[in-house]
C-alpha cells in the first residue's frame, strides 16, 4: 500500500460518521454499523475478522521480531437510546454551523471515525516499529458481556491500549472504576392502622441510606480524587394500607485505584442493615504510569494529562491504556449531541503525530 492523501481521509472520516449517524446502532444493534465499516475497511485492503458485533483489522508494515510491541486503539459505536428532548431526528445527521450533529456523534462515533483514519494511514507508512490492531466494538454504552470483552482473547499479547472516547483530545492516564450494588431491606407485613405491628422495610431501607449518605471515603488519589458513593434508585411497599416487608435500593460507587473493589462491598456490607448483592464489580478503575512512553510523547507534543471520572472499556483491559479522543464527554448522552468537524481533523492529526513516529 502506497502513503494515503490524509486530506482524502479526512474527507472520508465526516462521510463516515455521517452514515454511522444515519444507521440507529443503540447497544446490542450494531450490526449494520459494523458491516458499513467492515466494508470501508476492505476498500483499503484490510482483513477484517469479527467476533459478535465485533470487529477488528491489524496492520502488516511491522517487523515481525519475538519482542515487536503491539499497540491496540479501540473504540465503541453502540449508542445509548436517544432522550425526548432532541429538536432534531436523532438518527439523521446534520451539518449546521460547523457541527455534525445526530446520536452518538460525540460519543464516540468521532473518535471511531478519526481512529479508522488514523489506522489506515499509519498503516500506509513503511515500517513501524510496532504492531498495530484497531477494533470497534459493541455494548460499551451497557457494559455488555458481547463487547470488547470477547475480542480481548483473539488478540494476543497487548502491551498498550488506547482507548477512543470524548475527552477532548486530552490523555486520561487513570479513570475511576464502577460498582453497582443491589440492596434489599427486608421488614414484615402488617395493617398500617395498628400501632407497633408489622417491621417496616422502607424505614430499615432509609436508615441505612441515610447512613451512606454521610460515609466517607478516606483515600484520596492524585489523580482522580475521592471515591464516591451515591444511592441512586430506590422501591418499595405494594399499597398504602400494608406495611411494606421489603425495599430494594441500588447503590452507585465510583472508584479510585487506592482500593480494591472487593475492599469496598465488605467495607459497606459492615455497616448498613440491608443485605447487599453485588451487580457489577469488575469495572475497576484504570492508571497508567506517568513515566510509560506514551505518556512522555503525549507530553513531548503539548498534550495535557488528566485523571477521568467517566467509566470506559478501559476499565476492562489488562494492560496499560490511555483514554484518548474527539469531543467532549459534557455532550455525551445529551439531546442534540453534536461533535465540531474541526475537532475531527484535528484529532487525526494529533493520533498520528502521538504514534507515526512512536517507539517503547
């Protein structure tokens, strides 16, 4: 493959993220999406495997040696469903003023659409020093267990993940994790009019909410500050004239790397009435060290680095990863998400000059 005119590429990405906004691709329906891009794919040459509604290519202009590093830029085209406050179609992209605007424009089909041509161009160089995959994966949006979770495996040996979503460009070098916590307070039944009968689940249920309300976290991290914890849904009673024997509420926890999710369900577990069962509690929180090589070039080139509250796949990957893409996270899941076609440009820009010249 001869060098690729970026220009054409940079034309090609915005007709791209226009097609991927016209095709509803909400978690667990992206497989028009992924045939749309697995055939733009071949028209570079590329072969592209698929696992689910996954897919993935690499590249072949690399030295094939026992210790050639292999770099994975991943990123989602699933979209969450679209709210009633949208002015406009949400499945129908629109060019006004400088923006694209449609579902899932932002998050994160502009960074799907800047990695895709980052890829092919780099890909079009002589050799690189490292092995390259891209992959574009499914149920981000829903932490789904048919998304990059089972590509992961098909891959081989990952030594650094770089992970396409809103954050302006910016590196985020650590993301807090997630748990999810299903809580049920149980009581006893009995008639509202009679006085000391019956267990009230709702007041067990609201004691220990109250009590979380006010619990803190003690560790603080550099980068992404204090874990937090939030309840977040809450049901309970079946008509007004029963005391209610059962409330369920569910607790939000947002981690930091200073603890181990398993630390935290036993730390709450301790102190609250309510029996608890975990949801999810491997989505851990994500760091990279600061002195890793891509760190330092992201530096070197004028690239700010953050700590991110936001949840990701990276949260799944176990192996170094940067967050890194087009957009902004405070438009994600807005009505009217809109990404600038400027932002694009610029991001594959900023891609390519973060690794065309990159080594470990």
């Amino acid at each position: 493959m001869s060098v690729v005119n970026l220009q054409v590429l940079k034309k090609e990405a915005i007709q791209l993220l226009i097609q991927i906004i016209n095709i509803p691709s909400i978690s667990k329906q992206e497989n028009k999406v992924s045939f749309l891009i697995e055939d733009y794919l071949h028209k570079y040459g590329f072969y592209v495997k698929r696992k689910f509604n996954n897919i993935w290519t690499e590249n072949t202009n690399y030295s094939e040696k026992k210790n050639t590093k292999t770099i994975l830029l991943n990123s989602h085209y699933d979209t969450v469903k679209p709210g009633k406050n949208w002015i406009t179609n949400p499945f129908t992209a629109i060019k006004k003023e400088g923006k694209l605007i449609g579902l899932g424009s932002n998050d994160a089909g502009a960074s799907v659409v800047s990695l895709i041509s980052s890829f092919i161009y780099l890909s079009s160089l002589s050799k690189l020093s490292y092995r390259l995959i891209l992959s574009i994966t499914a149920e981000e949006e829903i932490s789904g267990s048919l998304g990059v979770i089972t590509v992961l495996p098909e891959l081989g040996r990952i030594d650094l993940g770089i992970v396409g979503e809103p954050t302006k460009m910016q590196v985020a070098i650590a993301e807090k994790g997630l748990i999810v916590l299903d809580c049920i307070a149980e009581g006893k039944t009995g008639h509202s009019a009679r006085y000391n009968i019956g267990i009230n689940a709702i007041y067990i249920a609201t004691r220990d909410i109250e009590y979380l309300k006010n619990f803190y976290f003690e560790r603080k991290s550099k980068l992404l500050g204090f874990t937090t914890l939030n309840v977040t849904q809450i049901q309970g009673g079946i008509q007004h004239n029963v005391i209610p024997d059962f409330c369920s509420f569910v607790i939000d926890i947002r981690t930091n790397e200073l603890y181990k999710n398993e630390e935290l369900i036993e730390m709450i577990q301790t102190k609250i009435q309510s029996k608890m069962k975990p949801r999810s509690y491997h989505l851990n929180s994500s760091f990279i060290d600061p002195t890793h090589p891509i760190v330092l070039k992201a530096k070197f080139i004028g690239i700010n680095t953050y700590g991110s509250p936001t949840l990701s796949d990276q949260s799944i990957m176990p192996f170094p990863t940067i967050k890194m893409g087009v957009g902004d996270s405070l438009r994600s899941h807005t009505p009217n998400e809109y990404v600038f076609i400027s932002e694009i440009m610029e991001g594959i820009d900023i891609y390519i000059c973060l690794l065309k010249d990159f080594n470990f």
